[in-house]
C-alpha cells in the first residue's frame, strides 16, 4: 500500500544504539578478548622464521596424511614466502584460527543441546537459517560499530558468519548415532554425560568434523571481507587491489587465501576420518578404554 511501511531497519538501528549506550564496557572487554587472542596466535605465528613454520606444518602433514600431502602443503607455503605474502598470510591465519576457535566454543555444545532436545532444536534452527542466508557485508555493520575499525569487527563478523554449520552438524552427527548403541550403554548404567562423552561423540566424530571443515572454510572466506574494516592480511591485500585494479597482487593474496585452505581442508578430513597420526591416536584412546573396561570388570 502506498505510504505503509514496517520500519524494521529502523527498530534494529535503535537496539544497536541501546546496546552501544548501555553495553560498551562489555563489548570493549570482548574486543580486548579477541584483540589479545589474535595477537597470541600471530605472535606464534608470525615471529619465528618462515622456515620454522614451513618445517613444523610439513611434519604435521607427513604424519597426518602421507609424504604426498606434506610435498603439496610445502610447495604451497614456499610459494607464499615466494610472492611476499608470508606475512599477510600468518596475519590472516591468526584471525581464522581466532574466529575459529570461538564459533566452536559456541556452537558445539549449541549442536549436543539440539541433539538432545528437539524443542530446543525448533528454536534455534530459524536463528541458523537466519546467520546463513544474511549476506556477509551486513554482518560487519554492527560489527564495526560495537567493536571498533580493526582486527576485532573481522573476527565478530567471522564468527556469525561460520557458526551455523558446526551447529548443524554436530546436531546431525550426534542423531545419528545408532540409538540401539545407546540404549545398551543406558542398560548397563551409564550416565547421560558418559554415553555422550564415551559412545556417541565419538561415533559422530566425522560429521562433526564435516561441521569443523565448514566452518574453517567459512572463516577463511570471511578473510576478504574482513579486510575492509582494517583486519588486514590477505583480505586487505584483496581490498587494495580492488581499489587500484591491480590484477597481480589481487591474484597473489587470492592464491595465498587459496592455499592455506587447502591446507586446512585436507587437515580437517584427516582428523575426521582418523587416517595416519590421528588414526594412530584414536587406536591408542580405544585401547585405553578397552583396558579400563576390563579393569572394572575384574
């Protein structure tokens, strides 16, 4: 109809006033939170020799999925040295690891709850749909103006953006898990947090892995656009070239993007499928269990 209008922009701009008004001090504690993570992470990252960081990435690939992997990640990270990226690379994997490691605090005990609870399920399964479909850009809206120009927004705005799949699927995996195993760990007496901790996560681990590789890749997509409220990195590098039609470094920092999500990716599915180390890790845990097992028997 002409001249109605339903002002929800309007009603969201004065909740973000309200929480800007009444809220800073918290939104500056977590800013220093973020802030002092990230400068943690790219601290270890950043100040031993490129040669350190290739070396210790190249053991962890070797023994993670073969001698082929670790060739490939080797090649790839000394291309990065090679095109001067090596810094806005660690820059940049210092804000994923960051994001990463909140929007899994967050969202895997969210994904065990939804498991457990279908009403609870139902609830938070609009707010998911919701962080999934909101383009990205609007994300760094209240970002900015909660958290200030600089690393934090980046890292606020990664972690709306990647949290919803590691709440689906953990929710997945954990229902999927065959209710027949749980039911013979409730006959023999074990607790509720037991059977969790014992049977289904571990039987779920892949899907929740499936979940962790989601949101690593959405993080490092989030790069780019983080760079324009002055995370930096290569998501700056990208933003700069925007801004000058400089194909040459647009493509440099796009690679550099490029590989290290290579690397992570094929990390995260080692994990999850439990081959070389990780598989040797899980054999160990397993016999562990085992022995204690028969220890209470006895």
């Amino acid at each position: 109809m002409d001249g109605f209008t339903i002002p929800v922009g309007d009603v969201a701009e004065k909740a973000i006033n309200w929480v800007i008004d009444n809220m800073a001090a918290f939104f500056d504690l977590l800013r220093t939170i973020f802030i002092e993570m990230y400068d943690g992470v790219y601290y270890l990252l950043g100040t031993p020799h490129f040669a350190v960081i290739i070396g210790v990435v190249a053991v962890i690939a070797l023994l993670a999925r073969g001698w082929q992997f670790m060739l490939g990640s080797v090649i790839g990270l000394v291309l990065i040295v090679g095109m001067d990226q090596w810094d806005n690379a660690m820059v940049s994997l210092a804000l994923v690891l960051v994001a990463t490691f909140w929007a899994l605090v967050i969202s895997l005990p969210l994904g065990i709850w939804a498991a457990r609870s279908t009403t609870f399920s139902n609830i938070v399964r609009p707010f998911l749909d919701f962080l999934q479909t909101m383009p990205a850009f609007v994300y760094l809206i209240p970002a900015l103006m909660l958290f200030r120009v600089g690393v934090a927004p980046g890292i606020v705005a990664t972690i709306a953006f990647a949290l919803a799949p590691g709440v689906r699927f953990t929710e997945l995996g954990i229902r999927s898990v065959d209710k027949e195993v749980v039911e013979a760990g409730q006959a023999f007496g074990s607790s509720p947090a037991r059977i969790l901790r014992q049977i289904q996560l571990p039987l779920a681990l892949p899907t929740i892995m499936a979940g962790v590789n989601q949101v690593i890749m959405l993080s490092l997509s989030m790069v780019v656009i983080a760079g324009m409220v002055g995370a930096g990195g290569l998501g700056g590098d990208v933003i700069l070239s925007l801004g000058r039609l400089d194909t040459a470094l647009g493509v440099e920092a796009g690679l550099g993007v490029v590989i290290l999500a290579m690397i992570l990716d094929r990390l995260t599915n080692a994990f999850g499928r439990q081959s070389g180390l990780f598989s040797w890790f899980a054999k160990r845990r397993k016999s562990a269990a085992a022995a204690k097992e028969q220890e209470l028997a006895a």
